[in-house]
C-alpha cells in the first residue's frame, strides 16, 4: 500500500490532528503564510495541503475545491490520515438584512442541499456543527473584535441557476444566513466519523434578491479580503484553542 492518500496525497500517518479546510488552493496557501515554519506536504488536484503552527499547536491547512463530492474527499482522507478536528474557513453570500460584506457568519447547522451527502445518509439527518467548534469560534470572533453573525447556513451544490426555480425566498423567510457550497459535506462526515467540525464563512456579496445591489457579485474587493484576514485569524485561533 502507497504511504500516499489515494486523492489527495496526503500521508498516511503523521499529520497534525487539527486541519483548517478552505476552498482555493492560493488561499490555503495565504493561510498558512500566517502560520510558523510552514511546509508544504501535498498538492494533488484541487488538494493543496501545509503543515506548520500557529499559537504553539500543530495545524494543517487544506484547500478542497469548490462543491461538496470534491471536497467530502479531502474531509474523508484527512480523516483516515488522523485528524479529528476539521474547522471550514470559506465565503458564502448574505441572505439576510445586516448581514454585510466581510462579516463572519458561524455555522450552527447547514441546510443540506450539497449534492453529495443525499447519497450517505437519510434526508431527516442532520448537518449540524459540533458545540464546541460553534462556541470556539465565537470566542475567537468576540476577541479579535470581528463582526460576526451565528445561524443557519444553506450549503448549495449549484452555484449558477438553470431552469429550475430557486427556492430562496423560503430560507430567507426561515431566517438562513448566509449560502456556500460545502459546509454540510464536512458537517455529516463528522457526525459519521467522531470528529469535531464546524465553519466560519466570510460574507462576500449578497445572495437574496430583495439584499442584491445593481453593481452585481464581486468577491474581489477589499472588504472582503479585509474579512478572509480576519477570518483566517478567528479560524485559527478557534483550531488552537479546541482539544
């Protein structure tokens, strides 16, 4: 058998416990600029991987792609490599009045629409994070001051519409927070495995259409680059500060 992950290629063994997964492969590497002696231990697809420290404790940093089916194979073979703590630091567009660009909303649970976890558990599953993600990542936003938001999310598989009607009057009316495309993959895996999983997601436009301005989407701007650093930060102190 290879000492390489068969998707990612990952080792097998002797990875950090604790990982922080983000969508693009730059980004993971933005991520783990802020860490100490970064090292670069896999880059396969999509799947970018670093080790390295941040507060004294070992942490990787994965990127995963965009949409769940990718990215549950990284949750996966970070799994069976040995971590047991997957913290998710992505971006998603705001659903909800106040809720501006470059705020951090926390994941309580995700409305699971993902295109993946249909296939591994039943429809009433849910896709909740683990308690003490939701509170450690709260803490960290309390501390470095970031406006921060805790809710609902609905992870989406498809990110531009086709024929069929987008039902999201209705999550807006349930008071949903924010949309992204991954989040839930990541939430039922570890109910699945016994992980500790959670997410914090840096608003980067508005996705209701009563919130969206006549400028259009574009996450490319400095609010909301100001919103990954700061996410980044509350993310990482959040990993480091949980068992």
């Amino acid at each position: 058998m290879s000492d390489l992950l068969p998707v990612t290629r990952l080792p097998r063994t002797g990875l950090p416990t604790r990982a922080v997964v983000v969508g693009d492969p730059f980004r993971a590497e933005r991520v783990a600029k802020r860490l100490e002696d970064p090292v670069e231990v896999a880059w396969a697809r999509e799947y970018r991987s670093f080790r390295g420290s941040w507060a004294g404790v070992e942490v990787v940093v994965s990127s995963h792609g965009v949409g769940g089916p990718g990215a549950i194979c990284l949750f996966q073979e970070l799994a069976d490599a040995g971590v047991r703590t997957i913290l998710r630091l992505g971006t998603a567009g705001a659903m909800q009045p106040g809720v501006g660009d470059g705020d951090l909303v926390i994941a309580e649970a995700c409305v699971r629409d993902d295109g993946v976890t249909q296939q591994l558990v039943p429809p009433e599953f849910p896709a909740v994070a683990s308690a003490e993600a939701v509170l450690a990542l709260v803490d960290a936003a309390r501390r470095r001051e970031a406006p921060h938001h805790r809710g609902l999310v609905w992870t989406r598989a498809a990110f531009y519409p086709g024929l069929l009607p987008v039902p999201m009057p209705a999550y807006v009316r349930a008071g949903v927070l924010a949309i992204e495309m991954e989040l839930s993959a990541l939430l039922v895996l570890g109910s699945l495995r016994g992980l500790t999983t959670g997410g914090v997601l840096v608003i980067d436009g508005a996705a209701a259409d009563e919130l969206v301005e006549s400028t259009g989407y574009d996450p490319h701007r400095d609010v909301v680059a100001e919103g990954v650093d700061r996410g980044i930060a509350v993310a990482l102190d959040a990993l480091a500060g949980l068992a």
